[in-house]
C-alpha cells in the first residue's frame, strides 16, 4: 500500500520545531500567498490595537520612537542588531497569531553584476492576479493627528540595482570574517543605511519606514547575517554590561536576543513540508 | 540646486617608515546630523573639486561612502526633538533619538596608496547626494544635509 500526499497537505509545522525564514525571491506561492495574508489582515486592525500592522509598524519611528539605534552614544548604537531582532521577533509573532505558519521572509540585497536583483517581485508588483492590491506593495500611514505633508501611505522612489548601496558578496564575506562584534555592527548598520537610502521615498524617512513592508524584509536580511556571524564566531556579541538590558517596548533583553534556536526561527533559503503516513 | 559638499584642510597621513604598518586606516566623521533628509555621501581624496557627477573611481580619489538614513523632520510637538541629555546618573533613559552619529568609512587601501606616493597629507571632499523621496514630504536643511562636528583619520596596529 502507498500513502500519496498532495502538495497542497501543507501541514501544520511541527510542533516544538524551530520554523524557517525563507528568501523572499525563494518563496513559492503558497508561501506567499500566506505571507500576503497575514500581512492583510495585520493591516485590518485600528492603529492602536497592539496585534496589528499600524502599530508595529508605529513602534519604529512615528508615533512609538523606540529605535535607538541611530545615536552616536556607545549605549545607543551598540543595540541595534539586538533591538531589531526583538522587533522582528514579536512583529512575527503577531504575524503568525493571524497564520500560523508564516515566518518573516528576507529580502537578500547583495549585488551580483552578472544578475542584477533590486526589489523583489513579491514587493513590487503594486496589484496581484485577482485585482486586488499587492499588500507588500503599498502599506497606509495612520498616525493621528495628520500633520500637514504627512504621507498616507507608503511610497518607493523607482530606483534600480545600485551597486553604490548593495555589498557584493565578497563585501559580505569581509563583513562576516570581522571578529569584533562592535566593528561588525557599525559596518553591517552601514550597509543597511545604504539600502534605506537607495529605496527612497518613506524607507528613507526614520519616521516611516517600518510603514513599508520592505522594511521587515530589509531587517530580516540584516538579523540573518547577524545570525550568521554568530555561527562563525560563537560567543562573541554583545558585552556583559548589555545582557540584562531591556529592549523597549519588546518585553526581551539582549539576553535573550542571542539565541535564534530559542526564539524560535532559523535561516534557511527554501523549506517545504509534506505530510507523513501516521 | 545640489547640497553643499565639504572640503577639509590637509589632514596628516600616519608615518610608515621605520614603524610598523598599520593593518587598517578609517575616516572617523563625528556628530553627524540625522535629523534631516536622508543622503548617501561620496568620499573623495584630493580632489576637491568633486561634485556629484563625478565618477566613483580611484581615478578620480574616490575612497568610500556613506549614507545617513535621516528623520526627514520632526513630528512631534514644540521641543520633542531637542536632545535631552540624562538629568542624573540614576536616568537610565535611553539617548535622545535626536542626538548626531557617527560614521566610519575605511580606507585602509587608498591609504596606503597615497603614502606609497609619498604623500603626507591628504584632502577629504564628501559629497552628499540626496535621497529620492519620491514625493513625499521631508523638513530639515536640504541645501546642507551634511553636517558633522569632527573629521578624523585614524589608524590600527596589530
């Protein structure tokens, strides 16, 4: 006797099994299409209820303020790797309260002359097949009260490839081979600085651009390769005096940003399920 | 009308002979302004007539670049965006998000090269390029997005 799966038995995932991030421009459809779900009814709730798009997204910039990883202080700057990962963390969460499978896709930026890549088709496309819109393309602003010249929703400047922001993957070589955790941050926050410049429009603005759902996509890439400095350099992160800092508003401390085993998630580029035979 | 470029005085170039080499060399810009639109800064070596069309090669001193991704304004109300520093050493608020950063472009390689020249000094221009904001609004200067407190050049042993 066979037992015969269908592809579209997507089971649920395995309980007590980390879930796997997946490349954006790996996803296949269901994939995205759950994706664009979770996003979709994220985006459904008022801007103050604490399970939606709008007020995750509000905890970046405008109204929340909580990214501190601008400042030049050594105590703001340093928690930048470990304040996005808590964001992304529980932003995925919320995510999958709404489809439990999802888990939060990384958009990889890295220049390759011979295969210019920019923004993801999953992203650009501003209307899907059905004729309704592409939730990855466009997000509204809801921040009350409006000021004047405030955006509604979000926008991308039309920009291509630029080799000028995107590291080449020889430059992230280097960047992974650099031993000092602070070194690594500084120049890995560079380069994420270089691609919210190069996206314009409000991915350019601290005060909107976790408005754009390339955001999470764009974060995600950097906490991957912070994930994967930390399998090439083990301990080393973070000093002592951080750990127990708290990461506002994200009920977590540096402490328990280290380990993404423990919160749940790994990098991996594809992964699909199919049911078993019990 | 393009933003303003800077152009620093002659810095001093680290000795090389009868010393050990340093293994890595880094432009250091101090306090550097957020708080307006966001750029990408182009950092030339003597060549202070740079400018933003001209080409990113070594050819033309081109060293590194950076970018600034700005608040593009402030949304709050009157004072929101003045930087409050801690009232006492019990403040264990975080840093005003208003404060300047800092950035650091390496230029272990071009350097070397300029002292391989026999050079001695060097002049830095940084030419900043604005961000497409594809229409939307930003506040802040946009005829002088760069600014910073300090230049350094800075160098590292082994």
């Amino acid at each position: 006797m066979t037992d015969t799966a269908t592809v579209t038995d997507v089971p649920q995932h395995p309980a007590g099994t980390v879930r796997h991030r997946l490349s954006v421009a790996k996803l296949n459809e269901q994939q995205l299409d759950g994706y664009r779900t979770a996003i979709t009814q994220a985006g459904q709730f008022t801007p103050g209820d604490n399970r939606g798009y709008q007020w995750f997204a509000g905890q970046h910039g405008i109204p929340g303020n909580f990214c501190q990883h601008h400042t030049q202080s050594e105590h703001g700057r340093r928690f930048f790797l470990p304040w996005h990962r808590a964001y992304l963390y529980f932003f995925e969460l919320a995510l999958q309260d709404l489809v439990p499978d999802v888990t939060q896709p990384w958009w990889d930026w890295t220049y390759d002359d011979q295969n210019p890549i920019w923004i993801p088709e999953a992203y650009a496309v501003d209307g899907l097949p059905d004729g309704t819109p592409n939730p990855l393309f466009r997000q509204t602003i809801d921040v009350r009260p409006r000021r004047a010249g405030q955006p509604q929703a979000t926008v991308r400047a039309d920009g291509g490839p630029d080799p000028r922001a995107q590291p080449t993957q020889d430059d992230l070589e280097t960047l992974l081979n650099e031993s000092d955790f602070f070194t690594f941050s500084l120049q890995l926050e560079d380069i994420h600085d270089g691609i919210h410049v190069a996206v314009g429009g409000t991915m350019a603005n601290i005060a909107w651009a976790a408005y754009d759902p390339l955001f999470f996509a764009h974060h995600t890439m950097i906490d991957r390769l912070w994930s994967m400095w930390q399998d090439r350099h083990g301990a080393a992160g973070p000093t002592d005096d951080m750990l127990g800092e708290a990461l506002p508003p994200w009920h977590m401390t540096v402490q328990q940003t280290l380990d993404v085993d423990t919160l749940g998630y790994t990098y991996s580029a594809t992964s699909v399920r199919v049911p078993g035979n019990v | 009308m393009a933003p303003a470029l800077y152009t620093s005085p002659p810095m001093s170039l680290p000795l090389q002979t009868g010393v050990k080499p340093f293994y890595r060399a880094d432009l250091l810009f101090y306090g550097v302004d957020q708080t307006g639109p966001s750029y990408r800064a182009a950092v030339f070596f003597d060549n202070p007539n740079a400018n933003q069309d001209t080409p990113e090669d070594a050819e033309h001193g081109f060293a590194g670049r950076f970018a600034v991704f700005g608040k593009g304004g402030c949304y709050g109300d009157e004072g929101h965006c003045i930087p409050r520093g801690p009232q006492h050493r019990f403040d264990r608020r975080p840093p005003h998000p208003a404060l300047p950063t800092m950035k650091v472009v390496r230029v272990t390689d071009r350097v070397r090269a300029l002292i391989a020249q026999g050079q001695s000094d060097v002049v830095v221009t940084v030419v900043p390029t604005l961000a497409d904001t594809a229409g939307i609004a930003v506040e802040g200067d946009l005829e002088r997005p760069l600014q910073f407190e300090q230049l350094g050049l800075v160098t590292y042993d082994r």
